[in-house]
C-alpha cells in the first residue's frame, strides 16, 4: 500500500523488451533508497512494481502485458520524469490516501490554469472511472494523491499547490499528456458490496 504523498522524483532510463512483456529501467532521482530490498514494492506514476534488481542510482521491475497495457508505462520515452514512492510502513503518518498501486485506467491531461500560486488541472477520463469521482473525494494522478474540486461527465479537476508542481513529475508534465488514474478504494468497495445485496 501506498499514501499518494510521492517521496521522489526518478527517470525512465530503459525499457527492454523480454519475451512479450518488459524489463524497466527506473533511474531513482531523488527518491531516499537506503535500505531497498529485492523484492520490495514502489510505485512507478502511481503503478505498483516489485524491486527485481537495483545498484546505488537505479532499480529495474518487470512490466507485464496487463500492466504495459492499462497504463501509460508501455508508452512513456526514456528520460521522461515519473513519480516515485516506496511502499508504506505500518508506522507511517497517512498523510494522503490508502492507494494500492494498481492502475484503474488512463485518463489525459486537458487544461492547466494559473490560479494565483497553485494551479487548476483538469482531467479527462472514461465514464466507467468517473462514477467513482466525488466532489471533495481523492483521486491518484500519477501516483499523487489530490483532491477532487469538480467532476462532470466528461472529467474532473484538482487543484495542485506550487510544492506538489515543484516536488512531483508534474512540473514537466503537459496539456495532452496520459496520466494513470486510481479511483478512491472505498467506492470501489462500496459498489460491490450494494451489488452483492440480496434483491
């Protein structure tokens, strides 16, 4: 699990093709490293990887076709800026939201305006994702956990302070670019669970 709350901002430094899937190059940037195991999980824009390989500047995580498909890591050039978060201690303040890392689909960047120091983001996404957007509810951009202020049928609109633009992979992000979305949990969980409902 994951907090939203992106500890460092890394490159895509390789992509490999292996046999139908892919092997990821993940130059670390700024991320804290000390202490990375094999195996452990960190999350790549939002996308939930698991540690097969590292030195001191780098790690590398195999993508599957499922994941290579449902996100915008199979599309991403080399060199592009991305969010980096190592996965959450039992002890850790949960200062964003509970995000697992698996991607629900991918939305697009469709406006960005200037309001005063911060910045109104507005994102377009399927429908099928937007039923579970709620005004004042959070929403996984890439990995960032941020606070829905509108959503209507065609997308939605956060609000980003100038230390999220400075400090996440937003700062080079563009109008048009795909973004990974994961809607909140607990609508996921709230859906089932009316639809398991006898009658």
């Amino acid at each position: 699990m994951f907090t939203g709350l992106i500890e460092g901002v890394g490159t895509l430094a390789a992509r490999e093709s292996r046999g139908g899937d892919a092997r990821l190059t993940i130059g670390v940037g700024s991320l804290p490293f000390a202490g990375v195991q094999l195996g452990e999980s960190i999350a790549v824009n939002g996308v939930c990887l698991t540690v097969v390989a590292f030195d001191t500047h780098s790690f590398e995580a195999d993508a599957s076709n499922e994941t290579l498909a449902l996100t915008t890591l199979g599309e991403l050039p080399t060199g592009r800026a991305l969010n980096l978060e190592r996965a959450m201690l039992p002890t850790d303040r949960l200062g964003g939201h509970l995000v697992s890392g698996h991607v629900d689909g991918v939305g697009r960047v469709l406006r960005v305006v200037e309001d005063a120091r911060a910045q109104r983001w507005r994102f377009g996404a399927a429908q099928e994702l937007l039923r579970y957007v709620a005004t004042k509810g959070s929403i996984c951009v890439d990995g960032v956990s941020l606070t829905v202020n509108a959503v209507d049928d065609a997308g939605f609109e956060v609000a980003l302070v100038p230390h999220t633009v400075a400090h996440t992979a937003f700062a080079t992000t563009a109008v048009g670019d795909a973004v990974n979305l994961e809607v909140d949990l607990v609508a996921r969980y709230v859906e089932r669970l009316l639809q398991a409902r006898p009658g």
